[in-house]
C-alpha cells in the first residue's frame, strides 16, 4: 500500500510502537544508517499496521481456499483453525521481516561501501600523487561509479562548495555511515590533513592497514566454507533421506491416511527447498565485504 494510506491507521498504534521500541533500542541508528528518514516509533507503527492488513486479506484468501478444498476432501478438517495457523505464522514472518528491513538496508550500504573501498583509495591516491588537487578528486569520485562512496562524496562536494572546510565536510561523512571501515578511513585522512601531513604517505598507510583486514577475512571466510559445508551435508542430504525411510515404515505401521502422508512428505520437501536456500544465503553473508565484487 502506499506509504500515505498506511499511515493513517498506523498512527492508532504509536502507543504499542512506543513499548516495542525498548526491545529494539538499535531502530534509530539502524534507521539513520539506512538513510530512512522516518522516526523508530512511526516505522514501528507502520509495520503493525502493515502486517495486520496482510493478516486480514491473507488470512481470507488461504481460509477460502482450505474451505473449497474440504468441501472436496473425503476426510474432513476445521478450514478456520489451519488458517489462522498459517496466517499467524506468515504474519509473524512478515512482522519480524519488516523490522528487520533497516538493518538490512545498513547492511547492504555497507557491503557497497566496503567492496569499492580499496578502489576508491587507490583512485585518490594515484590522484593526488599525480598532483590533482584533494577537492577535484572527490569531485571525480563523486562522480565516478562507485556505489554509496560516490554518494556520500557528493554530500561531501556539496558542503565543501557550501563554504565548509575539508576536514569538518570528511568528518560530517562518519556521522551516520554504518561501515566502521569507511569511517576509519576517512577519519585518519581527515586527521591527517589537519595535522599537515603529506595527505599521499596517509591514504598509503590506510590502503595498507585496510588490505591487511582484507587478507585476515579471506582466511577466516575459508576456515568458516568447511564446518557449513557439513552441515549442509548433514541437514540437506543425511537427515531428509532418513526422515523420508522414517515416515515410509511408520505410516505402513500407524495406517496414516493418504492426505496425512501428504502433507507429511510435502512438509518434510518444503523444508529441504527452505535449508537450500537458508544455505545460500548463509555463505552469501559470511562473504568477506571487503574482497569487491
């Protein structure tokens, strides 16, 4: 729905959005880092509001079609109480995505931060050891193609042609940014260049300390590949072939009926699909930021 419509009835829960604020007292700066520009207690709201709605008309649907389907079955269920059990359990997915999403935002603004990172240093610095003065080269950044530092040097450039010095506009940039990286770095040049030093000798030892934590990632990220790989072994391919042994001999014992073995065995497959790609995502995560694309 869009965002003005759905804020009309989230403002009748500020109050609950207000308690569920304690429990995530990282909202704010989660908030801030993902450039959202909506306070915790509205975003909160709007997700309650959001998800109750998706209750309402996804609870219809799936009660409409358990009811066509029990008017077909030969063995009888209760279509109201497996609806409201799948649509509980979709709300709340739905509910803990949604509060989750700011942090996702941050997280994808910091891996984009940090894969260009070591590019971007050595761009400035080829730059400014070739004499180009340290403003025209945030400039080229800004408008170079390298993601959210481009971004953020644009914010940069424009206070900078504003009248704000360098140092206090490069300081500005690590206000809200949510890589600790970029923030380091750019802090040492901001330091440096407020000390006096040679502003090439400080982006040389900052691309030299960052590359160094780019080596320690890579090897922490090839001892984490093993111990996931076996349990993706373990959890994908071991567990489901006994589990599907397991329910051929027990519902020959226990005389299932047909539609029970079914949802048994498509249960059991839609959980496989889920730990493939849980899997997935798993190793995607633990994927060091700073190896670039």
């Amino acid at each position: 729905m869009p965002l003005s419509r759905l804020s009309k009835p989230a403002h009748m829960f500020m109050g609950v959005s207000r308690k569920f604020k304690r429990m995530l007292p990282y909202m704010e700066i989660n908030l801030k880092q993902a450039k959202i520009e909506i306070a915790a207690e509205e975003y909160i709201s709007l997700c309650i509001s959001a998800s109750l709605l998706f209750f309402l008309f996804i609870g219809l649907f799936v009660f409409g079609v358990l009811y066509m389907v029990n008017m077909t079955a030969e063995d009888k269920f209760s279509p109201l109480l497996i609806a409201l059990m799948i649509t509980s359990g979709l709300t709340l997915f739905v509910f803990l995505q949604q509060i989750n999403y700011p942090n996702l935002l941050k997280n994808r603004r910091v891996k984009d931060l940090e894969t260009n990172l070591l590019h971007t240093l050595r761009n400035i610095l080829v730059q400014v050891s070739a004499g180009v003065p340290l403003f025209d080269v945030m400039v080229s950044i800004g408008n170079g193609d390298y993601g959210e530092i481009s971004e953020e040097f644009k914010v940069a450039v424009k206070e900078i042609s504003a009248g704000k010095p360098q140092v206090e506009a490069l300081k500005d940039l690590t206000a809200n940014n949510p890589s600790i990286y970029f923030r380091r770095a750019i802090w040492q040049l901001a330091n440096g260049m407020r000390a006096g030093s040679d502003v090439s000798q400080v982006l040389e030892e900052i691309i030299k300390s960052i590359s160094e934590e780019q080596l320690v990632q890579i090897n922490s990220y090839g001892s984490q590949l093993n111990p996931i790989a076996m349990f993706y072994m373990l959890l994908t391919v071991i567990v489901p072939s006994l589990s599907i042994t397991f329910l051929i001999i027990l519902s020959s014992f226990l005389s299932f009926s047909e539609l029970f073995t079914k949802i048994l065995f498509w249960t059991l497959y839609a959980g496989v699909v889920f730990m493939q790609i849980m899997f997935l995502g798993l190793i995607k995560s633990k994927r060091p930021t700073l190896m670039g694309e």
